[in-house]
C-alpha cells in the first residue's frame, strides 16, 4: 500500500526486453538506501519487486517485470534518461498524507494539456472509460503515482491543478502534451460500485 506522496525521482538506466522477463534498471539516490531484495517500490504508481541491488552504495535497482505489466503500464515506454517516480510502502506507524494507493494501475492515460497558468500548472488527461467512471470532481487519483485532486472532470478526461512544489519533485517536470501516465482510481470507487451493484 501507498499513498501517492512521491519520495524522489529515479532515472531509467535500461528497459530491456528478454526471453522470460522485462529488465528494467533504474537509478535511486533515497528510496535506495533501505530496500532489499525482494521488497516493494510503486515506480510511476506500479507496485514493484526489487529483484537485485547493485552499485557503489546500492543506488541502482534491478525490476524483472512479467509482459502483463510490460503491456498495462507505460513502463513499456521507459527508456534510457527518462525519469520515474517512485515511493517506498506505506509504514503503520506513519501518517496518510495522500490516499490510500494500492499500485495496481487500472489504465494509461495520455496528457492533453499540461501548461503554466499563474504560478501553477494545469494537468488534463485524457483517460479510458474504465478509468473514466470512477473520476469525480474533488475525488483523488493517482496520475503516475502521485496523489492528486480531481479539479474538473470531462466527458474523456479530467484536470488537476498542479502547484510549483509537485512539478519540481515529480517526474511532471519532464513530461509534455502526449505524454503517456499511469491512472489508479480511488479504490474506494470501486468497492462502493460493487457494493451498490450487489444490492440491485
């Protein structure tokens, strides 16, 4: 579990296609120093496996990722330099300062719009139905694992307004208008659907 507040941004080393798996390595500078092998890391908002610590103090991280989530994440569009965000698992002991983010991503959405206004930055994203129906305006998403507030919701997408501070921190700073994103609906959505619809 975790909560879309992004510790730092990793850069991709290699995104590599194999016989078995997808290698993909990435550069970590602070999530780094207290992961092991075999622990979680959310990487644009996807929950991931650490499969191999390497480097001079353990700053690189080897991810061997199954085609599922090759083909349902925009990992696949990883490449050398590209930056990702990345989050360690919520503790029990700490705070909730996003919302609860599971790291199973529901689709891939496209940015449309992605421009200054003022001092903040407007974010639309053009997302797929199914991501779509569970959108509400002032609900939170997950866009590339970070925890963010529905400011608008369209009838094929939705806009957050995005301050200075999460533009600097995230991997937003790198992307531009067609931009591939991870969406993760709020889980919460989901069980009222189901829930709802049992009763009918």
């Amino acid at each position: 579990m975790f909560t879309g507040i992004i510790e730092e941004t990793g850069t991709v080393l290699a995104a590599e296609e194999g016989r078995e798996a997808i290698k993909l390595v990435i550069e970590s500078k602070v999530c780094s120093k207290s992961l092991e092998v075999g622990d979680s890391l959310a990487v644009n908002g996807c929950c991931l496996t650490v499969a191999e610590l390497s480097g001079t103090r353990d700053n690189t991280v080897r991810f061997d990722l199954v085609r599922e989530t090759w083909k349902l994440t925009n990992l696949q569009f990883a490449h050398q330099g590209i930056l990702v965000n990345l989050e360690r698992p919520l503790k029990a002991s700490s705070r909730l300062d996003g919302h609860f983010v599971t790291g199973h991503i529901d689709g891939i959405g496209s940015i449309i719009r992605w421009e200054q206004s003022g001092k903040d930055w407007v974010l639309e994203v053009l997302a797929p139905d199914e991501v779509m129906r569970y959108i509400v305006s002032k609900g939170s998403i997950a866009v590339d694992g970070i925890s963010l507030t529905v400011a608008e919701v369209r009838k094929k997408s939705f806009l957050c307004w995005i301050i200075p501070h999460t533009r600097e921190v995230t991997a937003l700073r790198q992307r531009t208008s067609s931009s591939p994103v991870n969406l993760e609906a709020d889980i919460i959505g989901k069980y009222v659907e189901k829930f709802v619809g049992a009763r009918k």
